[in-house]
C-alpha cells in the first residue's frame, strides 16, 4: 500500500487529538505503519519556533512575520518527517496543517494568506486527504479550557474569535471540497472515527 497523508483541522477543543488517537489506535490494530505528528512542531527545529510562538503574550512579530515563522517550521517539519515516511509508504496523521495557517494568519491579513499559499506551494507537499472536524464554538471552548496547558495564546482569544475561526475552516473546506471532509464533531467520539476510517477506505481502494 501506497503512503497517505491525512491532515486535522478544526477549533481548539473540537477533539483532533481524541480523534488521532482513537485513530493511529485503529492503524496500529491493522498493522498498518503510521507516523503522529503535529504543527506546529514535529521536529526539534521546528519545536523551538512552536515554543516562540505560541508562549502567552508574546506579541512581538507581525502577523506576516509569524506567518514566515509557521512556514519555516513546516518546510522543516515536511522535510525531515512527512516526506520521508510518505516515501516509505507510511500513513503520515498530522494535527494541523495548511489550512490552520490560512485560517488563523490568513484571516488577519491578506498579505499573510498570499504568503503563505505561495509557500505552500513551493513546499508542494498537500495532504491528500484532510477532516475539519466542525462544532459549536461554545462547546468547543468549553472543552479547550478544562484541559490546562500553557500554550493558550491562540484560545484565549475567547467566543467571538472561535466563532470567526469556524466560519474561516468551513469555506476553506467549501472551496476545497475533494481533499477537506467535514465531520460533525458534536458526536459520539467512536462515531467520529468510524466516519473517518469511511471517508480513508474510499480513498485507499
Ligand atoms: N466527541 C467528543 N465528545 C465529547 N468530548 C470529547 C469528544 N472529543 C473530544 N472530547 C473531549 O474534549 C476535550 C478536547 O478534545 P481534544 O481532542 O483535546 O481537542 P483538540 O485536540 O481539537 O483541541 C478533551 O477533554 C476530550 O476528551
Ligand atoms: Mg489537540
């Protein structure tokens, strides 16, 4: 079998975590070989940019330059991780990818968003197959804060920013409709996996 790339994308707290696990589970049962991973970060280098950028208040770069920042940790990310395992014929399972940098830089700026789909495409690595996991922003956001980590830089924005984001992720996914596959995440999270594996079986056969 050929490598495969899968992409999650959603809100904080939409449960892309809950759902990565539940399936690496799933690969692992079918001995299929797989590799985690998640953006920013997934290597070392590109784990001290995540660290930069996600720390609280840390407002220093414009929203161009902590684009440039993002694609600087995927270039690296792509490189050393994704790309070898796709050519090992690995299923890569990636938290985040493109479309987290169009929405959350590309809704700020234009500039940002051209910067980054120029990027991208020089990059030329896509995933062939992305879940935007959907939900109430409320809900969500309920769920992001009873888990404490101390990179809320981005959750802390509140309701209001959520509610933008999802908004955001959902016409992406609208003008990407054959790689971006929306998944109601207001489900029972078994629900939600055996969806996920549907939409990869039609993909693989
Ligand atoms: N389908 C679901 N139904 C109810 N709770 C969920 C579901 N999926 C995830 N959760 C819970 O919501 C919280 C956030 O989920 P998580 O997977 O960490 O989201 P994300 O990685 O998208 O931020 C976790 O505490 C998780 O256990
Ligand atoms: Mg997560």
């Amino acid at each position: 079998m050929k490598g495969l790339f899968i992409s999650f994308e959603g809100i904080d707290g939409c449960g892309k975590s809950t759902q990565i696990n539940l399936l690496a589970k799933y690969f692992a049962g079918q001995k299929r070989p797989f590799v985690k991973t998640e953006e920013p970060g997934g290597t070392a280098g590109s784990n001290e940019i995540r660290k930069m950028l996600l720390k609280e208040n840390n407002f220093q770069w414009s929203v161009e330059t902590e684009t440039l920042l993002f694609m600087a940790a995927r270039n690296d990310h792509v490189e050393k991780v994704i790309k070898p395992a796709i050519k090992e014929n690995k299923i890569v399972i990636c938290d985040r990818f493109m479309d987290s940098t169009l929405v959350y830089q590309g809704m700020r700026s234009d500039k940002a968003k051209i910067l980054s789909l120029s990027l991208f495409k020089l990059i030329g690595t896509y995933p062939d197959i992305t879940f935007l996991i959907d939900m109430d922003p409320e809900i969500a956001l309920n769920r992001a804060l009873s888990r404490k980590t101390d990179e809320d830089r981005f959750e802390n924005y509140g309701i209001n920013f959520q509610y933008k984001l999802r908004k955001k992720f959902l016409d992406i996914a609208k003008k990407n409709n054959k790689r971006i596959k929306i998944i109601d995440g207001n489900q029972r999270p078994e629900t939600i996996t055996s969806q996920i594996i549907e939409n990869i079986n039609g993909l693989v056969q």
